[in-house]
C-alpha cells in the first residue's frame, strides 16, 4: 500500500511539479514571452536560444524559468551537439568562450590541470597548441590520454570530453603556428613553458635578443612547439536546473560513428 505522502512530501512533490511545469513552459516559449516584446525589441531580438533570454532576468525569474534539456533536444552525434553549444558561446560575448580546462595525469597517475584555448575541432578531434617539453607536454608523452572542460556560466553550460592525445602532423601545426602574431612567434622561442627562470628580466632580454634577430625574417615553427589533439571517448553536457538538480548527458563512442546517450544524475 502507498504511504500517505507527509505535509512536507506533498510540498516538495507540488514545488517540483510545478518547476517541471515551469521547465516545459521555458523551453517552448519563444524568446519575446520570455522577455516581453518590448524589451526583446529594443534588444534587437538578437538571441537564438531561450536559454540566454533567461540569462537576463532576475535569479527568482532565472529559477522560475530556465530551460530544460531534454534527450530529445539533443544531436545523435556529439560533435553536432557540441558543435551548437559551441557556436552558440562564441555568439553570446562571453569572455573567453574557446578556454578549456586540460587535465592530464604523468605515468604514475598524478593529475594535473590549466586553461589552454581550443584552436579547432571536428569529427577527428579537439585541437590545442602548446609546448611540448612544458608540463603538460611531458605528461602527455608519458601517459596521452585527457580530459577537457568548458564552462560558459552565463549560458549556464558544461561540456566535459575525456580521450586519448596525439600529436597533430608537423604541417599541420605549421599551417597553425604561420598565423600566429610576429611577437607570439618569437615568443615560442622565447620561453621554456613550465622551466624555472632566475627572472623576469632574463625572459625580457630574451625576447628583445629574438626580436632583433628575426626583425624582417621567417620566424621558423620550434621544433618542441605544435598541436595535440584529443579523439573523445565520451562526452557529457551539462545544463543548470533549480535545486541542484541539474541536466547531464552523456555520451559514450560505441563504434566510431555511433554513440550511447545516456542521462546522469546530477
Ligand atoms: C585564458 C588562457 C588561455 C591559455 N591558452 C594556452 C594555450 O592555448 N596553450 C598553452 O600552452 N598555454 C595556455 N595558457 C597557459 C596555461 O594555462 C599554462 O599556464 C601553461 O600552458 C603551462 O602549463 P603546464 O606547465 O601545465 O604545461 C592559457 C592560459 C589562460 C589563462
């Protein structure tokens, strides 16, 4: 027999009912009910997600109505649901949409983790640059497997993507390295990544030696600078919820083009 559900039990049952309801309302209603037509007009109507509408009300219209994610919202493949998130961070003016935290780990298992930028992905992988005698570059040669993290707080997004690390073709980060500003070339050879330096004056000369010495010349790819590329196993995106009780999915690579979703409790 059911138990009668306590005062306390029904409360909680009717508050999430209605957030649920709330949830569902949120994530049908266009933009303009969202902000009301007025304010939605003067903002020139400029955004293509509920999700960012919300993001400028109050935090009690926040809770009230922010979207939901549901597994029919999302893409069969990661990389297109990636991709739409994505591109949705580098429309909204965010601070720096394409950081990502990095994690490796040396041989014996010790983490470690910082913000690189991502310079470029598709089906093949997630693409950043680096050096590679840095920390993270030793670590990665000794143990290629990572894990990457966005977080865009004002969208209110995570995207988790964990896999195993190569290095990408020579050319390729050759390609890369040729767009890069003159200083920032130079700066590659400048800098030992992660090596203790007596000074910073030692850094500053340096650099003024290496700018003088490449002035009006090719600045030639490091033979220790180029780019990893991460091949994701899995993937999880993340979305906020009232009470903690957020949305995740994740997805897990079966085949090469085929992926298991699958939602986590928050
Ligand atoms: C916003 C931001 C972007 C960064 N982008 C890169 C990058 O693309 N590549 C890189 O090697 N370091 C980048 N860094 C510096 C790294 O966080 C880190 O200090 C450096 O790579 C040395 O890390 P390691 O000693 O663990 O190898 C960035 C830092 C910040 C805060």
């Amino acid at each position: 027999m059911a138990r009668p559900a306590s005062p306390e039990r029904s409360r909680l049952a009717r508050k999430l009912g209605r957030d649920a309801e709330s949830c569902e309302r949120a994530a049908r209603a266009p933009v303009r009910e969202l902000l009301g037509s007025s304010t939605a007009s003067r903002l020139g109507f400029a955004f293509r997600d509920n999700l960012w509408a919300v993001n400028l009300m109050s935090k009690a219209r926040q809770a009230a109505l922010i979207s939901c994610l549901r597994q029919s919202d999302l893409d069969p493949d990661p990389f297109n649901q990636f991709d739409r998130w994505f591109k949705l961070a580098l429309e909204s003016n965010l601070p720096e949409p394409t950081a990502m935290t990095l994690a490796t780990a040396d041989r014996e298992g010790t983490p470690s983790a910082r913000i690189v930028l991502l310079k470029a992905y598709d089906q093949g992988g997630f693409t950043f640059f680096t050096n590679f005698e840095s920390q993270k570059g030793r670590e990665l040669a000794g143990n290629p497997r990572a894990a990457l993290v966005f977080y865009w707080p004002q969208l209110n997004r995570q995207i988790r993507i964990a896999g195993p690390v190569s290095k990408i073709a020579r050319e390729e980060s050759e390609r890369y390295f040729e767009t890069r500003p003159f200083e920032s070339r130079v700066g590659a050879w400048a800098s030992s990544q992660s090596q203790p330096i007596h000074s910073r004056e030692e850094l500053d000369n340096r650099m003024e030696e290496l700018l003088r010495q490449y002035e009006g010349k090719e600045v030639p790819l490091p033979p220790y600078w180029g780019g990893f590329r991460l091949v994701p196993g899995w993937f999880e995106f993340w979305q906020s919820r009232p009470n903690r009780l957020h949305d995740r999915f994740r997805y897990t690579r079966l085949s090469e083009h085929t992926w298991k979703i699958e939602r986590l409790s928050p």
